[in-house]
C-alpha cells in the first residue's frame, strides 16, 4: 500500500478511514479522535501521509510517516 490515509467526515455524522483512491472505509468510527488513533499506525505501518480532514471535509491537518529528506519542515495548516 503506497496511497495516503484520510480521516473523512460522513453524512451519518460518523468518521471514516479510507486510503487514497478506494470507494470503500476502512472503517467507520463516532469520533474523529477514535478514526485517528485507527488511521495512524496503518500510515506509520506503509510509510504513507495520515490527511485528517475536518467536518466540512477541508483539509485541517496532515502527519508525514514516509522517507522525506531531512531538510524538509513539518508546517500546520
């Protein structure tokens, strides 16, 4: 697996954890925390970018776990 996780909100109001590319959650969860702490370690896992998306499905954050080089700077959104 070489494709970004997302952390994306649900019109039923839950959070999904979908890879990059898929039609299909990973899973649904009642709290973006509880999706996160799901979504992390399988980004970790695959050296791939966690992008956490907020209630409006904008992009509020997003957490590096692949090879960038050294010099690069983790900014905030």
């Amino acid at each position: 697996m070489s494709k970004n996780i997302h952390i994306t909100h649900r019109a039923d109001k839950s959070w999904a954890v979908v890879q990059a590319g898929s039609n299909w959650a990973m899973g649904l969860y009642p709290t973006q925390e509880q999706a996160i702490q799901v979504g992390r370690p399988i980004a970790q896992v695959n050296q791939v970018e966690l992008v956490i998306h907020d209630r409006k499905n904008r992009i509020r954050d997003k957490d590096s776990y692949g090879n960038d080089p050294p010099n690069i700077r983790d900014t905030k959104f």
